[in-house]
C-alpha cells in the first residue's frame, strides 16, 4: 500500500504522454483520459496511506475515487463545450452559405428585373397600341413586386406623357394609351391618408393630360410646366409634400385643386385656364405665387389658407374670383384685375377700382 502512489505516478505519466501524443494525431483523448484517471486514484489513495497509514482505507479509496471522477468529469466538459463550439462554427457556416444563395437569388432577380424592365421599355416604342398598353403594365407590374423600380417607372410613364401630342380625333387610339399611362401612374402613387412611405416625384413639363385623376394621391414634387389640361383634371384631396410648378400651364377643362395640401412652394406663374378652377379649402403652406395668372372661367379660393403672402401682380380673372381665405391673408396685387361683369368675392378691406374701357377693375389690397 505504501508504494501505492508510485504506481499512481508512473500511470498519470503516461497518461500525459498519451494525451500529448493522441492530441497531435487528433485523435480521441478518452483513452488518455481514462488512464489518467485511474492514475490519479492510484496516486491519491497511495499518498494517503503514507501520510496518514492509521487512516480508514475506504476514507482514502473514496477520495483516491473523487480525483479520478474529477478527471473524467473535466473530459466531459471539454467534449461538451467543443461540441457546443463545433455546432457554433457549423451554425456560423450555414449561415453565411444562407446568406451566399440570398445574395446569390436576389442577384438573379434584379438581373431579371433589369431585363424585364428594359424589354418593356423597349417596347414602348412599338407601333402597335396594344403593345404599348401591355408595355406600361408590366412596368407597372415590376414596380409593385420591386418597390425600388418605382420612382423609375414612374419617370418613364411621365417620359411617354410628355411626348408630342395635339389631342386630334384621329389620335384616339394614343389617347386610350396615354390614359392607360396616366390611370398606371396614379395608381403606383400612395394614398395621401395614409402616413409614412416615400413621395415620388413627378415631371409632366409640357405633358398633355386629359382626365388626369391624382385625387386622394400623395406626391413629392409635382411639375407641370407648359403642360396642356384638357377636359377635366383632378387633383382635389391630394398632398404634395415637395413643391408644385404649374408655370405657363394651360388648362380648358375643368381644373380640381379643391382640398388639397401644397407643404412646399406651389408656383403658377403665368398659368391661364378657360374653365372653372376649384380650389376651395385648399392648404398653401409655403410660397403661393400667382403672378400673370390669365384666367377666364370663375376660379373660387374659398375657405383657403395661405401661411405666406400671396403674390397676384399682374394677374387677370375675367370669369369671376372668390377669394374667402379661412384665415386672413396677406397679398401683393401689383397689376391684378378681375371682371366687373362678374361677381367677385374679395377679402375686407380689397377695393376694384373701375375700368371702363376693359370691363376689368383694379384690385387694390
């Protein structure tokens, strides 16, 4: 019994040389493990019987029992935790092979986006109506499955409206197209009731437009320049949260700007129209400028509110004008005249100063 613990020495010795020798290999330590448990018993339980040899025995082989279960015990936490670790590191791997195939896909999608948005802007193009019809939906199409071609449909569908075109009866089927265009853009516009989400921007510079409907719509920048509106035209309950230039625009419908919200500049320098031009409780929250306005229907501005000075120098509304802003406003009326044949509603304070040569009074405010 005393020269138990020699034993337990040279039996742990050749446990460590079995643990270095199989841990090079790579290969499994449970051997070395186990032989240095039994080492440890041997050495443990042996250094007892010599240091205190009137001890129980069972007192010593129990603690000699405890130093080789401790060891075996430690191998089990090491293969645990290098399983926790390999299943980590296999974790780590499907991911990024997950995220390789996404990136992978997703480049095989915009590749056919890219292609399916150039086949149909090719086919814009093409001389049969149907063609082009179906050209536009597909664009349209693109656009909802692909949230970030929409800004760039919607500048193609606008590109195809600002092509040349006189509005003839022998035009009508370019007209069927042109609506078709028109109904797509509204529709990929968001409903101005609904918060959040982008405002595209629309250029129609010098577009012919007939029943043009972006009611309810919300938009960022609205550009209408020279553009020509026929028929009827609705904007009415819409939000622009850019600004709007309705600048040398030309209406001879009926034009709906009734209750509408203009966050930026709204701009309608030398616009004319030859209809009604409702804009009735309508938000002008930023520059309104109506400088050369030529207008010969009745055009109301009843209930509006202008949070900047309004400028009317130079502007003629010979169809009638009702200016009755919500709240009072102030304005620059260098030039402006209304029609003395018409009723006209001014704000308190606004005098006409008769004109009898031209039918047309003066306004001063």
């Amino acid at each position: 019994m005393r020269h138990l613990w020699i034993a337990g020495a040279v039996v742990s010795a050749v446990a460590v040389v079995l643990l270095v020798v199989r841990h090079r290999r790579g290969r499994s330590l449970l051997v070395p493990t186990l032989t240095g448990s039994i080492g440890a018993f041997l050495l443990v339980a042996g250094w007892l019987f010599v240091v205190d040899p009137g001890a129980p025995k069972n007192e010593a082989i129990k603690t000699g029992g405890l130093a080789g279960g401790a060891l075996v015990a430690l191998y089990a936490l090491w293969l645990n935790d290098r399983r926790r670790r390999t299943d980590e590191e296999r974790q780590r791997v499907e991911s990024a092979r997950q995220e390789l195939e996404n990136a992978r896909a997703e480049h095989d999608r915009s590749r056919v986006a890219d292609e399916r948005f150039a086949r149909s802007v090719e086919l814009l193009g093409h001389d049969a109506e149907q063609v082009r019809v179906g050209a536009m939906h597909a664009l349209a199409g693109l656009a909802r499955s692909r949230p970030e071609y929409t800004q760039t449909v919607l500048d193609v569908l606008c590109a195809y409206l600002r092509r040349p075109f006189e509005g003839r009866p022998e035009d009508r089927e370019e007209l069927e197209v042109r609506l078709t265009a028109q109904r797509l853009v509204a529709d990929l516009l968001p409903r101005a009731d609904v918060e959040g989400g982008p405002a595209y921007n629309l250029d129609l510079t010098r577009a012919y437009l007939e029943y043009f409907d972006l009611s309810h719509r919300r938009v960022g920048d609205l550009v209408l320049r020279a553009a020509q509106l026929r028929r009827s035209n609705s904007f009415h309950h819409a939000v622009v949260c850019g600004g709007a230039w309705f600048t040398d625009a030309q209406s001879s419908g009926r034009l709906y700007l009734h209750h509408m919200t203009f966050r930026g500049k709204a701009w309608f320098s030398r616009f004319s129209s030859a209809d009604r031009v409702d804009c009735t409780a309508t938000r002008f929250l930023g520059p309104t400028k109506l400088a050369g306005v030529a207008c010969t229907g009745p055009v109301t501005f009843e209930g509006c509110e202008f949070t900047e000075p309004i400028d009317f120098e130079q502007a003629r509304f010979t169809g009638g004008l009702t200016l009755d802003p919500a709240k009072p406003a102030v304005a620059r009326t260098l030039g402006m005249y209304v029609s003395l044949e018409h009723e006209n509603t001014l704000p308190e304070g606004w005098v006409v100063e008769r004109r009898e040569d031209r039918g047309l009074g003066l306004v001063r405010s």
